[in-house]
C-alpha cells in the first residue's frame, strides 16, 4: 500500500465533513493518527476509512 500523504499535511474525512480539516500526526503502516479540528485526534486504519488531501 502507498500512502500519498505524511506527517504534517493537511486531510479530510469525506465521509465526515464536519469532522474540518485535519493534520496528519503519524503514520504507523496502515494507522494514521489525525488531529482535526472540530473532533480532536482519530486513529485511522486506511483500508476501512478514506482520507484526501485537502
């Protein structure tokens, strides 16, 4: 899997909008910790929940 994000760049959740913009934190094979906005810090695993760039 090639992830087309790291630490530092900014992504959302389409499924989540109101989740706002998050800051990548780590990326830990496939668990990416998120910190948005309006949600507080995600532990995503990327093969169950898209994220985009934003």
């Amino acid at each position: 899997m090639v992830l087309d994000y790291e630490p530092g760049d900014k992504v959302i959740n389409p499924s989540n909008k109101d989740w706002g913009i998050g800051q990548v934190q780590s990326i830990l094979k496939e668990i990416v910790t998120v910190n948005f906005e309006n949600v507080g810090k995600k532990v995503i695993n990327i093969t169950k929940v898209e994220l985009k760039k934003y």
